[in-house]
C-alpha cells in the first residue's frame, strides 16, 4: 500500500526533551503514529540523533531540522515511490540518508517513519503489530525484567551501577508475573522508606536512595523480595547492568560516584563472580564496557556458562557489530534498542542473527521513553522472552506492561510464559 500522506512534529520524550513523531496515512486510510525514544547512556557506535544544537531553544536539544527534513525532503520522495514491504520503506530511508550512521536525516527521524510506517501496515491489513512484524503460530509472553533500583547516569545518586532489575519468572503467566514484580517494588519503597531512604524515582523509575554501597542495593531488593512473599532465585531472580562503558577511564573501571576506587578488567569479572555465587542473579548487562573487547572474552570464558551476559553499548544492536562479537565470543546474549540501529527492518535482522547462533536477544527500552509501545509488540514477535522497560510506575513504562497484558489477553491459548527458561542458565 503507497504512502498518502508523511507528517512529523516535534514532540517530548519522559525526560521533557524534544523528539521526532511521524505521522503516516497510507492510500486505504490506514493511519498510525510512531515516536522514537532517546538514551542518556549510549554507545558510541550508535546511530546518530540530529539535534539542531541551538541553544536559544530546548538547550540546543530541539528536533526542528529532522521535523523539517521528514516534512519536506522525505515525505515529498516517500509519496511517490511505490513500496511493497517494511523492508522496502526502511531501506527507502537509509538510502534517502545515504550515511552509514544515519547523520544526515538522524536516527530519531529515521526510527519514528519506521514505526508509523508498520503500525499503519498493521492496520491496513486488521492485523496486531506483533504479527506484522513477524507471522507465527505460537507466541511467547517475556519476562519483565523491572528496574527498581537506579543508580549511574539515569539518577543523582551514589550508586556506580545503573540498573538493579528484578526478574519475576516463577509465574504462569506475564499477568501473574508483573503482578509479583509490582508487589515487590512496592515492598521495596516501604523497606527503603522505614531505613529513612530518599524514595523518589530516577529516569526509569526504579528508586534513586543514596545507599552505604552498592552491595546494599543488592541487599535491600533481598530484603524486598522476601517482605512481598517470595524466595528469591526460586520465584524473583535478579538482574543487573551496571553500564560499565560510563565507569572506563583510561583502561580501568572507576567507580566514579562512590569511592573513587579504580579495578581492572579482571578485578571487576571476580566482582561478577562473587555476586553472582552471593545473589541470584541470572543476568549481567555491559558487565565490561564497549571497548573492552578482550576483558569480554575472559567474562565470557568465565561467567558465560553460568549466567546471562548480554551486550549492549558493544554491540549497539547493529547486525555487522553483532557477527564480529558472535565469531569473537563476546557474551551470549544481545540487547536490542530499535533507536540504535534506526529501523524496524535492521532491528529484526539483528535479532534474527543473534538468535539464529544461539544468542538470546533481551528487548530494551531507552532512559528517555515515551507513550510509544512499539517494543512490547517487538519481543511478543520475536519470543525473546524477556523485556526491560523501567520500574513499577511512570507511565511511559507501564504503558508496555499494559500492552503486553492486551496482548496476552488477546492471544489466550495461543502463547505460553517464557519463565526462567528463557535466561542462559
């Protein structure tokens, strides 16, 4: 179905900054939106935003020239080609782009055309967007993985590590299991509040306290796990991404909000060991940063049969980045952020490959999220199993647990619970 109309606007992500939203109406009528969300911990290879750095405007991070250029330049061309698949649209843009980091039309413009362009599909057809973006038989319900401690970049705290996550996979089904993780975040702010714990959230809406250490995070989601009813490790498992590319310095890791402490590669792997023999964590994301491709194999040699070790800033959800770090052996598992890499169509390639070589693929939001539920519909499609997409409140992140519980609702007898089958343990 042809493009009839291409509109974009300026809009705002969770954190008030400016981003791209993409109107489409495709020649039947069918017409939908789509809305690309912005990190603050990114990885250096990522596709590129295109902010207009003026600075008399949203401090320099407004998004006038990408609106601009979908509303003139893309949306002249886009109207008239004729297009036959999602495929055909994505690779319309990159081509219209003509960069290798998409830093001519940005990535935010690139990704918001992509997501309104298969919603519309989808409407077009009468069909879900999980099913738009990939057609099966059965599908599986993930794991929410909610991040209920933050700490790092995404909170004005004294944690180094980022994300403390909770994985509540003991469950029969995703409305079981978001149910048992919401009853622990809410055990975990009546704990943090009664140690006279500053309970206000940070960018992903976990709690943001200013602990003794970042062990006591550790300590406390316990404590927390066991106050809502649960065993942990047996019903709540524990996730974590400490975002160690933000702690490089100079080829060591500096724990640069605590005690300024510096460790090397190997230093921070028997850290990760020691955590995961004391706590039942079944997953470490960027446990290394990106550059660190050497101390990754060690981790991967030395904790890869023992948990999760998923790759992010390293890989940045890009298909050729993803094939070297599979024939290096770097980690077991991939995170995918559709922003990184700018279209719907390079994003299920990634995971295509990653999965196709026995790599899990954990589905990601970013730290400045939007009403956009376009991820919840990406990891029911690719039964990837498990899902992150913040904490238990804010709601451009409950927005996707509410459309994975539409989505589980609709589908009935026809999907199953990943359950803790679905981590590399």
């Amino acid at each position: 179905m042809e493009i009839k109309t291409l509109k974009a606007r300026e809009v705002l992500d969770s954190r008030g900054n400016p981003t791209v939203e993409v109107e489409i109406e495709l020649t039947d009528g069918a017409k939908a939106r789509g809305i690309s969300p912005s990190g603050a911990s990114t990885g250096e290879k990522e596709a590129v935003e295109l902010r207009d750095n003026d600075t008399k405007r949203y401090n320099g991070k407004g998004v006038e020239t990408a609106v601009n250029q979908l509303n003139q330049e893309v949306a002249l061309e886009a109207t008239a080609v004729r297009l036959e698949s999602q495929q055909d649209f994505d690779h319309f843009l990159i081509e219209l782009d003509g960069t290798e980091n998409k830093s001519r039309l940005g990535a935010n413009a690139i990704l918001a055309a992509s997501i309104a362009y298969a919603r519309a599909s989808a409407h077009s057809k009468g069909i879900p967007l999980y099913r738009q973006l990939i057609d099966r038989e059965g599908y599986i319900m993930p794991v929410p993985c909610m991040n209920v401690i933050n700490g790092g970049r995404h909170a004005d705290n004294n944690l180094d590590f980022q994300e403390f996550m909770i994985a509540p996979h003991n469950a029969p089904s995703f409305k079981e299991s978001i149910r048992m993780g919401e009853e622990v975040f809410h055990a975990l702010r009546t704990l943090l509040k009664s140690k006279g714990y500053y309970t206000g959230v940070g960018d992903e809406g976990g709690f943001a306290p200013n602990l003794k250490s970042n062990d006591e995070a550790m300590d406390v989601i316990l404590e927390a796990i066991h106050k809502a009813g649960y065993q942990p490790g047996n019903d709540i498992s524990v996730c974590i991404d400490p975002a160690t590319s933000e702690m490089w310095r100079n080829g060591r890791y500096v724990f640069y909000k605590s005690d300024q402490r510096s460790v090397s590669s190997e230093e921070l792997i028997a850290l990760w060991d020691k955590w995961i023999k004391q706590y039942p964590i079944v997953l470490i994301e960027d446990g290394l940063g990106e550059n660190d491709w050497q101390g990754w194999k060690k981790m991967t040699a030395a904790l890869g049969s023992k948990i999760e070790l998923v790759g992010d800033d390293i890989f940045c959800t890009n298909p050729a980045i993803i094939a070297e770090g599979i024939k290096e052996g770097i980690g077991n598992s991939v995170l995918i952020k559709l922003n990184q890499i700018g279209t719907i169509t390079e994003t299920l390639e990634a995971v295509r490959l990653a999965q196709e070589h026995n790599y899990n693929c954990f589905i990601s939001h970013r730290s400045g999220e939007t009403e956009d539920t376009t991820i919840a519909d990406l990891v029911v499609a690719t039964n990837a199993g498990h899902i992150k997409t913040g904490s238990g409140c804010r709601s451009e992140r409950i927005a996707k647990f509410n459309q994975l519980l539409r989505i589980e609702e609709e589908l009935g007898n026809n999907t199953s619970f990943a359950g803790l089958k679905t981590f590399k343990v």
